[in-house]
C-alpha cells in the first residue's frame, strides 16, 4: 500500500465531491428557473390554440381585418423568447453537468493510474469519518450518470419543441414534470452528507 496514493486519491476525492456538491445546487436553481418557463409555453400555445379555435369574422373584432395574423405572430414570438430563455439555462444544466463529469473522470484516471500501488484491502477499507475509496468512487460514478442522463432526458425534449407544434408546447409543461428524479437527487444529497466529515478532515 502507497500512503501518498491514498492521500492523493483522497484529495482527488474530496476536490470531487466538493464539486458535486457546488454544482448540484447549480442544477437545482436552474431546474427552478426552468419551472415557470415551461408552465409560460404550456400558456402560450393553449392562446394559440384558443385563437386557432376563434372565428374573429364572426365577432365584433372583425373591423381589425389584420388582428388575427398580429396576435398570431406576437403569441409566436413570445413562444421563441421563452425558448430561447429555456436554451440558456439548458446552459447552465450543462455547465454543471460537464464540471461534474470532469471531476469524476479526473479521480477515475488517477485511480487507474495507480491500481498497482492499490491493493483490494486499502480500497475497501472504511472507518467511522471515512469511507471506503471503492464507495466513494461508486457514489461519485452514479451521480456523474444521473446527471448525464438528465440533462440527456431534458435537452432532448426541448430539441422537439417548435413554436408553431401546438400539441407538443401544450404537453410541455407535463413532459418536463415527469423527468424529474427527486429520488436520485435525495440519494445524492445523502452521499454529501455521508461524506462530510471525510471532506473536512485533511
């Protein structure tokens, strides 16, 4: 056993779940800003629909001959600024994503790097402040795929949605809703805590 590998894994360790930690809190403002801009597009195509639905020949608006083109137009531009507001914070959820990744596959390469150095007795060992090098590897693996797949899930959806695709922009708000994973992020929550006392201890 290498007693500085084991200092250095710790250190890479602790690097990532600080990150994870830092980065979770990013998802989670961004998936709340996303919240309201996904119930606006819900809105925004059920007018659209409601004035496809309108004969406004039939009503006493029909002295504005170019009313109907006009709404139709402003509800169509209000659906590209939403999604275009949605696109930016897809930025954010990426951004977190991708520093979460990184830091994952950064201790995963220092832990191959020195497998040799490592026998199966130091990766298992644990103690009350800290866990096992092989547990924390496991956690850090999972929530790295949680939120790859994640953001997969989301950006996917929000590819497939168009202003003028009524259908979809209605279904939207329920689409996005379903793709919530609060049991994967409670785990995660857990893990921080779980790694707490390792993370303050140096």
């Amino acid at each position: 056993m290498s007693k500085p590998t084991v200092a250095s894994l710790h250190q890479a360790l602790r690097k990532s779940f600080k990150s994870l930690e830092n980065n979770q809190k990013v998802w989670k403002s961004a998936l709340v800003e996303c919240s309201p801009l996904m119930e606006s597009l819900g809105n925004l195509a059920e007018q659209s629909r409601a004035l496809s639905n309108v004969q406004i020949s039939n009503t006493p608006l029909r002295d504005f001959p170019d009313l109907e083109d006009r709404l139709r137009f402003k509800l169509l531009q209000a659906t590209d600024t939403v999604l275009g507001k949605l696109n930016e914070k897809m930025s954010s959820l990426q951004s977190a994503r991708d520093a979460i990744s990184n830091q994952v596959c950064a201790v995963l390469q220092l832990y191959e790097q020195n497998t040799d150095s490592l026998d199966v007795l130091t990766v298992t060992e644990r103690s009350a402040t800290t866990p096992s090098i092989a547990d924390m590897l496991e956690w850090l693996q999972d929530a790295e795929r949680h939120y790859r797949q994640q953001f997969l899930r989301r950006k996917t959806l929000l590819q497939m949605l168009r202003a003028d695709n009524l259908s979809l922009l209605e279904s939207a708000p329920k689409r996005w809703k379903t793709l919530e994973s609060p049991s994967a992020e409670d785990c995660i929550t857990d893990t921080i805590y779980k790694v707490s006392f390792f993370m303050e201890s140096q």
